[in-house]
C-alpha cells in the first residue's frame, strides 16, 4: 500500500526500535524515567523554552494548554479549519468550559493576520459577549494545506496579543516541517509563543507522543492536568527513546517529504480536471481540487485504493500526505493511477 492519508501513519525506524528496546526507564509520575527526562530538556533546549513535558498526543498537549490559559466562559479564537476546533472531539466546551470563535482567514492558506483576529477579539464589553482567553495559531496550518507562518508573522501576532494581556498558544503539530521549509529554527519560529505543542508521531516517525512546552510554572501545572487527563504514564522512556531520535534525526530528512510532495502538486496540477496550485505546496500535504473532473472525491479515493493507494477525501478535495515510508517511486505510481482513473 501507499499511504498518503497521512504522516500519522508512519511506522518507526530500526534506530527507533533499537533505541526502545535498550530504553533506561523509571516511574515517569515520580519524574523517575530519565529518557523520558532527556527527552523533555532535549526539547526545551532546542525551542528556547523553560520546560516540556511529554504527552501521548498532539490533542492532549493542545487541550492542556487551552485548560491553563482559560477560565470557564472564554472565548478562544482560532481559525476556522484549526485541528483545535474541529479535530479534537470539542473538548474546550467538554473539558475547559469555554467557546470558540472561530475566524476564516481571507487567504486560503489558513493563516490568520492580527487584524483578522483584532476584529475577533472581544474585551471591555462586560455582560454581553465572552472575554477572549486565548489566541491558537496553527503551524503548519493541515487544512490550509500545510501552510507556513514566519516567525515575523508569529511574533508579530504575539506582541500585540500580549500588549492586551491575551495569550498565544501555537499548535505546532507539524512545526518541524515549517522550520525546515523556511531554514528557520523552532526556537525563532515560537520564540513569542506562551506555549507550544509538536508532534513526534507525524513526520518525524516516532510511534507515539508529543511534547508541550513553555514557561517552568505552566509545564508544572500541565503536569499535574496530564495526569487528570488519564496521561500519566509509568514506564514510558520506551515510548520517549524514539521521540528523541525523531527529535533529532528526522528533521534532516524531512526536506525530501516536501520534495515529493511539490512533485505530487506539480504532477496533478497537469491532471485534466484537478485544480491545484502547485507554487502554494510548501511542506508534506497536498489538497487538490476534483470538482471539475466529473468524478467526486470518494469515488477517486476508492479507485485509488483498488491500484493500493491511499488517499483522504475531503468534500471536492482529496488530501494527500507524504513521509518517509513514501518514495519517488510512490508518487510516480499515484500520479499515474491518478491520470489512468481521470483521462481514460
Ligand atoms: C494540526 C494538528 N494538530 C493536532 C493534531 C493532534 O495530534 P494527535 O493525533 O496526536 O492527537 C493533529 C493530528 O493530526 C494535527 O494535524
């Protein structure tokens, strides 16, 4: 099979497995697993931040963020398409008491700018509106196609969101993609952030978890809310050996998952019927267009998956994701399956 679905999906390396199986461990709610320990000031180091902690998944890290920077009845603004709002189950009604406001952002890409946001933000108006809480921003933003956001434009969003005491979490799910895309570093790509959350399990391999960073007092707090989550976990360096060889090897190959992924734009763009602009493809996802091929998304999803790809329908789009277990070879084959289902 190749599996475009997502990079969700990747299976971990033979270093990673190695490394698991020779794991150091300890009681990581005693904070007694020293890879576990390793991998949390490995982290902090590499975003400039006080402190991490590791969490089993992107969700979690997310929705311990939102619980500390909120208080029942906010609003937390966020655009539309965010993974936050529309991804994870409505656990800031469920679990943080608060509203969202969702924004779309004009472009496209998924990215909001201050003054969408400014025009969202409700303080001073007591007995009628919620009080914003808090800012999530998405980098790279999934359902605006793996878009990224500089550091200039995240600073630049975060000092006039503290200038009115708001603060700024950032679902940095994919932010390694970002940093590799823009030669940037995650330090400057978060640096104004009050908290952000990375995923080791994408593109960066590792079977499971992520890691939420921040400020010394709020990890302390997160710690105490991954426990009330059910994330306390034992020993669990097993699972931390392989974040922290995803940590630190897998960003070296991720500029070929880009690679591919133009590659994949660029070839489907020439695909009679598909709509899709090849020079906005900028990290792993690939969101095309196929209300003009005459065939609906779902129908060329299934025709996809009878030659063995894989592939998301999303409305009149098809997202596809590349990794590291997809080759050349495999986006070759998809985009010939692709031309074979649409032109003949
Ligand atoms: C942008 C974004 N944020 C957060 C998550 C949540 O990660 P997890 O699946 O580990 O909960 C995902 C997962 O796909 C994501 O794409």
């Amino acid at each position: 099979m190749i599996d475009l679905r997502s990079d969700t999906v990747t299976r971990p390396t033979a270093a990673m497995r190695r490394a698991m199986a020779e794991a150091e461990v300890g009681d990581d709610v005693y904070g007694e697993d020293p890879t576990v320990n390793l991998l949390q000031e490995k982290a902090a180091e590499l975003f400039g931040k006080e402190a991490a902690l590791f969490v089993p998944t992107g969700s979690m890290g997310n929705q311990i963020a939102v619980k500390l920077h909120t208080k029942q009845g906010d609003e937390v603004i966020i655009e539309e398409r965010g993974h936050i709002f529309n991804y994870e189950m409505g656990t800031p009604a469920v679990v943080s008491g608060v509203m969202i406001r969702p924004v779309r952002a004009a472009n496209e890409n998924g990215l909001l700018t201050w003054a969408e946001i400014e025009s969202a933000i409700h303080i001073n108006q007591p007995y009628y509106a919620c009080p914003t809480g808090l800012i999530c921003l998405e980098n790279t933003h999934n359902f605006g196609g793996g878009s990224v956001m500089s550091a200039n434009e995240t600073s630049e969003i975060c000092q006039k969101a503290h200038a009115l005491n708001l603060p700024v979490h950032l679902d940095g799910a994919r932010i390694f993609n970002s940093a590799v895309a823009q030669f940037e570093t995650v330090a400057n790509l978060t640096k104004d952030v009050d908290s952000v959350q990375f995923c080791l399990s994408k593109g960066l391999g590792a079977p499971v978890g992520s890691m939420l960073l921040g400020k010394k007092d709020f990890i302390a707090e997160a710690r105490s809310w991954r426990k009330r989550f059910g994330g306390g976990m034992r020993q669990v360096g097993i699972l931390a050996a392989a974040g922290i060889i995803a940590l630190e090897e897998s960003p070296k190959v991720l500029h070929l998952d880009h690679e591919n992924a133009k590659r994949l734009a660029e070839g489907a763009a020439n695909i009679k019927g598909i709509k899709i602009d090849a020079e906005k493809v900028q990290t792993n996802i690939v969101i095309f267009d196929v209300s003009e091929t005459g065939k609906t998304s779902a129908e060329i999803c299934s025709r996809l998956k009878e030659s063995g790809i894989l592939a998301i329908p999303f409305g009149k789009a098809i997202r596809m994701v590349t990794h590291y277990d997809v080759s050349r070879d495999d986006i070759e084959k998809t985009l010939g399956e692709l031309q074979k289902i649409l032109e003949t």
